[in-house]
C-alpha cells in the first residue's frame, strides 16, 4: 500500500514532527518520508482533505461484538469496520458470545475473523469458565493464543479467594486481570444510580456503594498478591479516590472509564430512554467532575466507548427489562473532543495500547503506518446517519458533537469515510 497524505497536522507528543503541517509518504504500510512539501511522480494514490489533522491510531480497551451466537447484533467483520470508519486502529474485544471465549480454540477463531482487517483485535478472554464465576478459564492456554487479558465482561467476581488466585497465577505469564466493580448483593434490582432521580422516578437504585467496596476489596487483594489489575469503567468519585492511593502506594493498578459516564448524569433518565441504560450506571454531576480530574492528573488511565451493540428487541421495552448497553465507537471522539482540549482527547484515545500488549507506533520516518485522520474542528448532530453498527442503541442520539474522523491507515491498508 502506497499513499501520499498531503499537508496533515501532526498531533503526537513522540513524534519527532510534533505540531507541525507535513506531507506524509507511506510505502508498503510504512512511513518513507516526512516533508513540509513532497512530491508525487510514482502518482501514489493522495489524501488532501479539509483541515487534515493526522495522530497514532487509537485505540479502545472495551468493544463488543457479538459474534458468535448473536451475529444479529453485530459481526466480527461489520464490527472491525465500524471501529475502523470510527478511527480506532486497535480494539479489545470482549468475551461475552455465545458460546463465551474461554478457551484457546476461541481466541483462535477471533483472532482469524479479523486477519484481513485495518483494525487491529485484541482478544479479551474469559476470566471463568462460560463467564460463570466458579472456576478459573484456560488463561496460560489463552495467553499463547493471543489473549492480552481476562474478564468476565460486566460480571463481579463475587468469590474473594478466586480473584486473588487469578492474579497470583497470572503473574507468571504477565496476564492482566480485570474486575468489574460491583458488589452485586449490594445492587439487588438496582437499574440506575440510586439518588434523588431514582426517587422521583420510581426506579430501583444502584448506590455507588456497590462499586466502591468491590474496588476497596480488589485493591486489599492486590495488595496481597502483587499482582497485575484492571478495573474497568469506574463511575463514582470515591471510586477515583481510593484507586489514587493504591497508586501512591505503587499497585500495578490501571482503569478506565466510558465516555457516557463523562457526558450524561443520572438527571437525563427522565424520559425512561433505555439507551441510557448502562452499566456502571450515570452517576450525578458531583462524580462526573471526579472523573474529569481523574483524567486530567492520570489516575484513570484511559477511556473507552464500552460499544455494546444490542438489537432493537433488547432495548424497547420497559426500562426495568431492557438490556445495558449503549453502542460508542462512532461517537467516540465527537464526545470526548467536545469536553477536552483536541490534544487531550487524543492522549485519551492513544492511552492504553501498552497495557493491552500493544506498541505504540509514532509518527516518525522508518515506523509503521499505524494512524488516524481526523478534522477536530467540524461540528454535527449525531444521529443514524453517523452509525455503522448493525444495531443503532446510542445514548448520543441527536446530541451535538465537535470533531469528524476521516478515517485510518493500518496493517498495510486504508479505510476512509470520504470517497477520493
């Protein structure tokens, strides 16, 4: 793959050409040549597009697919080309199919339906055997496969000793254990935040409690361990609190947190949307400015879409019934690039690759063509026009947004929004 990107702002804190307009020449996926000027006489297929800003290829630590078992959500393939037109040129990939990856043959499977894709898989392999919480998965044999981690997507670990079994045994292979954060028997029927909205609207509530005892727990045990963890999606100030001191205290402890979780708070369930059904709940205002702070001074370390495509069975109906979940990828940097400066948003979306096994490639003459090209400043309402996911679920429906993606250059290959 041969491609010449004319006049693109480079937005790379490790690029030698930091901050800087260059024409960039790709050959055979790599990058040859970087110049405020570069011509074209081999007539290279040419990127030239309104205010072309060029960064690392980003990233996503939490994407959902469906496939196998619920292809009538989304696909491998459809899923890997949503994430691609969304400008992510890695995502992880969670093990809650039908049948549940937890095995070495899984992964295998996963791993080949997104050989020919410009967006990279990464398999997240099933902390227990089928998701259930009783018996540790094949994680060594799921590791050699192609694993980068093990979670029970969206499931507590409810017994103590499994998980601190879990990190022990995963430090001889350098696996990352990620635990939800939820005290179940805390939460009971709890289907949104417990707080004053959940009174008014007579709704069960899920008191940040649940969340932030399951943290406290999980962080004694890896203290005890040493071990290697990820707490993914956290949503309560306190929460951010306590996984600040572990860090003090030099834990091997990273987390993340979703993008609604920034955006929207409890207050906006007033109408009984079920796209605003998600897990971890919307916190109040209160936990939203935690979570910003949390951002601004590292200790949440990334931030996901948590894209969890779910068909229109799954989400109208009652609110009590229906699913969590909310699709992201499309929306992804729209959001995040309304509430951060362009250049924090990027640092968001780049952050994580190492802790999932992946290398950071910057833009820089002789590396790999591993990018994403984007406009920060084009503003729209996203609605199903923007979605390229099979199912429409989103909790960003008709919202305005900041900042369009062009598309990436990945893998040898080049997926773009706009026909040239």
């Amino acid at each position: 793959m041969n491609l010449l990107i004319k006049s693109a702002t480079v937005l790379d804190t490790k690029s030698d050409f930091h901050n800087t307009q260059q024409d960039i020449l790709i050959e055979k996926g790599n990058i040859s040549k970087i110049a405020k000027s570069i011509r074209n006489p081999n007539k290279y297929r040419e990127i030239n597009l309104e205010n072309l800003h060029i960064s690392q290829g980003w990233f996503d630590s939490s994407v959902c697919f469906g496939e196998p078992g619920f292809e009538e959500r989304e696909t491998i393939e459809n899923g890997l080309r949503t994430a691609s037109k969304s400008g992510f040129t890695a995502v992880a990939l969670n093990p809650n199919t039908n049948p549940v990856i937890d095995t070495n043959s899984d992964i295998a499977f996963i791993k080949s339906k997104a050989e020919k894709s410009a967006t990279t898989l990464i398999p997240i392999g099933a902390l227990t055997k089928e998701s259930k919480g009783q018996d540790l998965a094949e994680l060594f044999d799921m590791k050699n496969a192609g694993a980068k981690a093990f979670c029970d997507y969206k499931k507590s670990i409810s017994n103590p000793n499994l998980l601190k079994i879990a990190l022990q045994y995963a430090s001889n292979f350098d696996g990352l254990i990620c635990s939800f954060a939820q005290e179940d028997k805390i939460v009971t029927s709890g289907v949104m935040n417990e707080g004053i909205t959940s009174t008014l609207l007579g709704l069960n509530g899920n008191p940040a409690l649940a969340e932030e005892l399951q943290i406290a727990r999980d962080l004694f045990i890896l203290e005890y361990t040493q071990g290697k963890l990820h707490i993914p999606t956290i949503s309560t100030a306190k929460s951010v609190e306590l996984i600040r001191d572990a860090k003090r205290k030099k834990l091997d402890v990273t987390c993340s947190v979703a993008v609604h979780n920034l955006w929207f708070s409890d207050s906006d369930l007033k109408d009984f949307n079920t796209n605003f059904k998600v897990l971890p709940p919307l916190r109040t205002e209160d936990d939203i400015n935690a979570l910003k702070e949390g951002l601004k001074d590292g200790t949440i370390d990334m931030v996901t879409s948590d894209h969890n495509p779910l068909n229109i069975e799954r989400k109208k109906i009652e609110f009590d019934h229906a699913d969590y979940g909310t699709i992201g990828l499309e929306s992804s940097f729209g959001a995040l690039n309304s509430l951060f400066t362009v250049k924090k948003a990027i640092n968001l979306l780049t952050n994580g690759k190492e802790r999932f096994g992946l290398k950071n490639d910057p833009i820089n003459i002789g590396r790999k063509a591993n990018v994403t090209l984007f406009n920060p400043e084009t503003k729209y309402g996203f609605n199903d026009e923007n979605i390229v996911s099979k199912s429409k679920n989103s909790i960003f429906q008709n919202i305005a947004l900041k900042g369009k993606v062009y598309g990436i250059v990945s893998n040898n290959k080049v997926v773009l929004n706009y026909s040239l």
